[in-house]
C-alpha cells in the first residue's frame, strides 16, 4: 500500500465515500457497486483509522477520513463497534 503519499490516501477515501453515499449523482457516481460486507467493514474502519495516525497534519485527509468513519459506523454490526471503542 502506498499509506505514505496522501494523494493517493486522498483518492482511496474518496473512492470509500463515493461507493458508501448513496445521494451522489453525475458522471461521477458509481452505479452497481456494493457497500462493504458485515465482516469486511471493521477491516476498512481500521484501515480509515489508520490513515488519520500516520498524516494527523494533513487537513484534507483527516476531514475526508472523518467522513467515511461517519458513514462506516453506522453501518457496522454492533460487537465491531463495541470493539473498536476499546
């Protein structure tokens, strides 16, 4: 993974919040893709979670990574969330 060039973490947490928005529209959307399966979703959070550590400077990734935690929350089953709190 290239986890140390904020452009392209840039682009994978747009790539998160394009597929989990449901409300986006325009030759940007994309059509047919899934959501993140239950047991998939605390893998991306992790993974989320760990963009924000490594770049805490970079305002533009930790707003874009606040947004897809928002979003992924939710839609995690509830024993993730239990264990991602502690």
């Amino acid at each position: 993974l290239h986890m140390n060039t904020p452009g392209v973490i840039d682009a994978g947490l747009c790539t998160i919040i394009d597929i989990l928005d449901d409300d986006i529209d325009g030759e940007y959307a994309l059509v047919g893709v899934e959501s993140c399966s239950d047991s998939d979703l605390p893998a991306v959070l992790t993974l989320v979670l760990e963009t924000m550590r490594m770049h805490p400077a970079k305002a533009e990734i930790q707003s874009r990574a606040c947004m897809c935690v928002g979003m992924l929350v939710p839609q995690a089953p509830e024993q993730a969330r239990v264990a991602m709190a502690a």
